[in-house]
C-alpha cells in the first residue's frame, strides 16, 4: 500500500492513491482471516469469518473503482498528448 502510495506521489498521477486506499478493507479482511486462525478457528470468532467475506467484497468492489479512475486518468493523458 506504501508503495502505491508513493508511486503515485512520485509520478504525478495521484489516482494511484486511490488505489492505495481501496485496498484497506482487504487489509482489514486478511485480519480477520489471521486473527481467526491464530485461535485455531474456535467457534467463538465464527463472525470474523463473516465480516472478513464481508470485506473481501467491499475491497473489491473499491479496487475496481480504483482501477477504473487510473484508466480513465491515463485515458484523459493520452488524448492531451
């Protein structure tokens, strides 16, 4: 995530930190899924195992938009050139 965050610092193309930031909730879902089978899977944090799905898609869905917004940036660029 630093190194997209820089990337887009360095290059001038600040969507890059957008991509940076769709990927929090896929940090948050990794851990779930770690902190869950640290405890052996016990059946008492059965709901990280919801929210961590949960997330997934969230990352997901924010990593595709993400992306969407750099391509429609280099797209603009390309044209202006």
């Amino acid at each position: 995530m630093a190194l997209v965050w820089q990337y887009g610092e360095k290059s001038g193309f600040e969507s890059w930190k957008g991509l940076s930031w769709g990927m929090v909730p896929l940090l948050g879902g990794a851990f779930c899924a770690c902190t869950w089978h640290f405890f052996y899977n016990s059946e008492s944090l059965e709901v990280l195992v919801a929210i961590q799905a949960a997330l997934t898609v969230i990352g997901n869905a924010t990593m595709c938009i993400a992306a969407f917004r750099i391509y429609k940036l280099s797209q603009e660029r390309s044209q202006k050139l």
